[in-house]
C-alpha cells in the first residue's frame, strides 16, 4: 500500500522533523497518510517495549477508519502499548480518571455524568417555570456549563437553552452575577461528590496538567510520540492541553486537519488554533492540496468558496464529465420532493449504488418539513410524557429502543441506570452503585438479573402508550402521561448519533455526511444560513465575517466536497443569482 502514497502524501509519511503540522484540502487522503504513517512507525520505532504511539482523532468513526486501514499496511492490530482514539477517549483514560481527584477534591474516582454518559435528573423539576423559562434550580445547569481556559464559567450549549443571558455574567462591581454564581457553586459542589460532564472533564485535565507537570513527563514517558487528525476541531483546552504535553518534550507530534472544513464551533472548536501553529515557524508546515476523490469539475465548482487552488488526483473520476449543477427551489414541498426525485432518477441511470449517494440538507427540521422524516404527530412531543419521580421510565424505553435498533452497548447502559433507578428509588445512579452490587452478587448472577429484565421488555416498533400496556401484561408496572403517549416511540428518540435508523439512508444532515466520500451528493439550501442571508455571507470579506457566519460558509463547503462525481446544489429562487456569481455557474 505504500506504493499508491502521492508525493505530497509521502511527505506526510517520512517527514522526521520533531513538530509537524499538515493543511491538507477535502479528498486529499488524509486519514490514509496518517494511516500509512502510523504503520511506519509502529513497524520501525525504536521505542521501548512498554511505549507506544497514541493516534487521536475526533470522532470513532476516524478512529474506525484507522484501525481499518492499518491492516491494509500490514499491521495487523493497534495494540498495548499503543493507543488509537478520540481525544476525550485520550484524556478521560489518562489524565481526568486516574487523577481527577486531585482538582475535584472527591474521595473517589471521578465519573463522567450527562446526556452522552449517565442521564442527569438530579435537579428539582418544581422550580422550572417553562411558561416564564425561569429556573431556579441550579442543578440544571449542571450538564449546560463549563469551564474555558480561565476559568470562566461559559455556555455549552446554544443559547435558547438558558433563561438568562452570557452576554454580560458579572456585575458593575465585577463579580458574577447571582445566576451565573450559582451554577459555579453547584458545579464546584458536584465536583466534590465525583461527578463531571465531558467538557469538565477536559477543563479537569487541562487544570492538571499545569499544577502537576510530572503527570505531564508521565503521560509523554508513555506516548513519546502522538498523531492527531481532525485537529482543527480542537478547543481551545484541547489545544492547550497538546502544547503542554509538548513542552514535557514528546518525542514527536503530528498535527492534520483542515481549518476550512471545521464545523463545530458550537461545540467550542476553534479552527484558529491549528492555523496559529500552521504559521508557527517552530513547526514544520506540510500540504495536501491534490483532491483524489472529486471530478475536475467539482474542483474547479468548490475553488471558488475559498479561493482555493485544489486540484483533482482522483485515480478513476478525475475527468468525469457531469458538471455540478444549480438549481432553484421555491421552499415548497412538492418542488423539493420533484428536484430529489429527478436526482434520484439521474443516480440510477448512472448505474451508481444507492447508498453512495445522498440528499443532504442543514438542520434536521429541513428534513422533518419536507421528506417526512418524523411522525406528523411530532408537534405533541413537544409535551413530556414522562412523569416526575418516575424518569426512570425513560432510561428503560430509550435504552429498549437503542438496543431493537443495534446499538446494543448504550442501550444496555440506559436500562442498567434505568433499572436500579426503579429498584433503588432513586434519580441518579452512579458506576460505583453498580460495582458494588456485581461485587455483592457476583457478575454471572447480576448480567443474568439484567437480561432477564431486558428480555421481558417488549419490542418498541409501536406507540408509547401501546408498549406501557404490553409491559402491563409482562408484570411490569411504568407510568407515563397518558394523554402525551401517542405518538411512536421512534418519534420520542429521533437523533441519528444514537441509532442504526430505519429512516431512509438517502436522507441525511450535512454534519453527518462529514468525513465521507459519496459518488453523488444533492445539497439543499434553505433561504438563510441561520442568521445569515446568503447574500450578506457572499459578499463580504471571509476574515472580516462573525465567527459564527465563516462557520456558515464551511458546512456548505463540507458538504459540496464530498461527492466523486455528481454535485447538485438547490437554492432558493431568489438567492439564485447570487449563487451563479459565487459559484461562476452558467445556467
């Protein structure tokens, strides 16, 4: 596999500087030069036994497609004592677990608790007054805040989250203002009894590092040498965390990603980061500018978001001759569903394969409005069926969800949780509950209770209220709302980060389709970038642009770079000709 590297890839792969950080352009293949280069490594380092290499990216998926690939270069596994990995992985595992202690001042190891761990209930639901949107206790907050690098208390979250504002959290004296001053005690206080959300827990870590930089030598002593890809989707305590691990002198870092395509911002990511050590003159500066997925065509069509000068490498499309297309839509229904079916149309007379092509929109409303993708009835989810002190039932009907759908793991967690929540009394359970119980009655005796339970749990292809009273006749006694349990449970958990879904796959958001390669992909705009006007976006100076508006442009970007071949973008009528003059299209 070597031997199909490009020249620019081979640089990737051979460069020996200590410090190196890579631009590479969508297509360029690098997840495969980071691939190749981590087998070198592991094949030709001269490490001691008990080091390793950690290769760190963003996603499982990334970290999935490189442990695929590394068997295509004859490395059969990443094993002991290397690591492979998302960063929160790399952190939680070797910095905030083992010592998070130490900052939290908890007498146990500390967990991870909220949405994406442990289900969050410990707040009281009385003192929530959703008409006024005003909440008074701050427990619920808990999981909606964090820490930024100096120690602010910052939003995770989009802002229609909270009922007050994070424009302004001190007081003309400069201290924090009573609402914001709570959710830092309450923080503070969770802190001690061991419990953290991810983004704590990278605060954590970070907080660690600089007080105890032993840690630091320990954690370099062990992984002298670190891959990071996807680096442009780093935060800013990600980041400050890799310079701190780099001054305890690792042996080698490289850094890979593309600042044009980062499009977590929400999520506190900072592309500014990678392209300030881009133009560090203490590291080395490497480029993929060669697309070897996309037509010319569709290079040429995609050069013109950022001036870009990316030209297409692509083995077997490089001179396919459909050119992108741009076509008009009136927000309407019927004219979306005809443009879609016309794009499905011209997919199968091309002879390409169902599932490498796409129809990919932004939002998930976009697609809730016009493709149908959740019950018409969805309006009423809006109101809880679910009961207070009874949340438990949730844990259990999700977590029986996740597991009829294939996703076995989450859905085994969500019901373990949910099922000592209903046994214990209680709205909270943590890891060390469950240890102590495996160890009271032994492991065998404990998956056995725990499958029996799930296995009396009826199937969840039907309504909520129809599958409370199947789990009636099962013995099993839940309670819900009755009057907001109508719709079908599908309705209830529709996020497609969590399930293998049985939606259409031709359907999906673009933040989804990251990362992939698509023979053919159809782009629905709508008339505003959330609070932009295209016409605003595309007439302005990119630098001189918010934030919040370059990172507007990057999703549309994303999403035109995936496709081999076939590029159809639908627009707006009225933004029709401001979009030929971007895009240099002809009609």
């Amino acid at each position: 596999m070597f031997e199909k590297l490009s020249s620019e890839q081979k640089k990737v792969v051979n460069c020996l500087e200590p410090r190196i950080i890579v631009k590479a352009c969508p297509g360029s293949g690098k997840t495969f030069s980071v691939t190749a280069r981590l087998a070198k490594l592991i094949e030709n380092n001269k490490l001691n036994r008990h080091q390793g290499i950690a290769a760190i990216s963003f996603t499982n998926g990334a970290c999935d497609e490189i442990q695929k690939g590394i068997k295509k270069f004859r490395v059969n596994s990443i094993s002991y004592p290397n690591f492979i990995g998302t960063i929160d992985n790399f952190i939680n595992t070797y910095i905030f677990l083992p010592y998070g202690h130490l900052f939290m001042r908890c007498k146990k190891r500390p967990e991870i608790v909220g949405t994406e761990y442990n289900k969050w209930f410990n707040y009281d639901s009385t003192k929530i007054n959703y008409r006024s949107r005003k909440i008074l206790d701050p427990n619920y907050y808990f999981d909606k805040v964090s820490f930024n690098i100096d120690d602010d208390p910052i939003p995770i979250l989009h802002s229609s989250i909270y009922h007050f504002s994070w424009n302004e959290i001190t007081n003309s004296n400069g201290e924090l203002k009573k609402v914001i001053s709570d959710i830092n005690d309450i923080k503070k206080y969770h802190f001690r009894s061991g419990k953290a959300i991810q983004a704590d827990a990278n605060y954590i870590a970070y907080k660690i590092l600089k007080k105890f930089p032993l840690i630091a030598n320990n954690i370099v002593q062990k992984f002298p040498i670190l891959i990071i890809d996807e680096a442009q989707d780093t935060t800013a305590i990600q980041m400050a965390i890799i310079d701190l691990l780099d001054n305890a002198n690792a042996k080698s870092i490289l850094l890979v990603g593309d600042p044009d395509q980062a499009i977590f911002e929400w999520n506190t990511a900072d592309p500014s980061l990678f392209m300030e050590k881009f133009n560090n003159p203490n590291w080395t500066h490497l480029k993929l500018e060669e697309n070897r997925r996309s037509s010319n065509n569709i290079c040429q069509l995609i050069n013109h978001f950022f001036n870009d000068t990316i030209i297409s490498a692509s083995e077997n499309d490089m001179d396919y001759p459909e050119k992108p297309l741009l076509i008009e839509h009136t927000n309407e229904t019927n004219k979306i569903i005809q443009i879609k079916d016309c794009f499905v149309s011209k997919c199968k007379t091309l002879r390409l394969k169902e599932d490498d092509c796409a129809v990919v929109y932004r939002g998930k409303i976009f697609g809730e409005k016009h493709f149908g993708l959740t019950n018409e009835t969805e309006t009423n989810i809006n109101k809880s069926p679910w009961c207070r002190n009874y949340y438990y039932v949730r844990d259990i009907v999700q977590g029986k969800y996740l597991i009829d759908n294939g996703n076995f793991k989450k859905g085994f967690n969500l019901i373990e949780k949910g099922f000592f929540k209903m046994n214990e009394n209680q709205t909270y359970i943590s890891n060390e509950l469950i240890r102590n119980k495996i160890n009271s009655i032994g492991f065998r005796k404990y998956r056995k209770i725990i499958f029996n339970f799930i296995n009396n749990l009826p199937d969840t292809n039907c309504t909520l209220s129809d599958w409370i009273k199947k789990s009636k006749q099962n013995k099993l006694k839940f309670y819900v709302e009755n009057s907001n349990s109508n719709n079908n449970i599908s309705n209830y958990f529709y996020d497609e980060k969590n399930v293998s879904q049985n939606y259409n796959k031709l359907y999906k958001t673009i933040h989804s389709v990251k990362g992939k390669s698509l023979e053919a992909i159809l782009v629905f705009i709508s008339d505003k970038a959330k609070n932009y006007n295209y016409a605003t976006l595309f007439n302005s100076e990119y630098n001189m642009l918010p934030s919040a508006a370059q990172e507007e442009l990057r999703i549309l970007y994303v999403a035109c770079t995936r496709p081999k071949k076939i590029l159809w973008i639908a627009v707006p009528s009225k933004d029709l000709e401001i979009w030929k003059k971007k895009l240099f299209i002809n009609l």
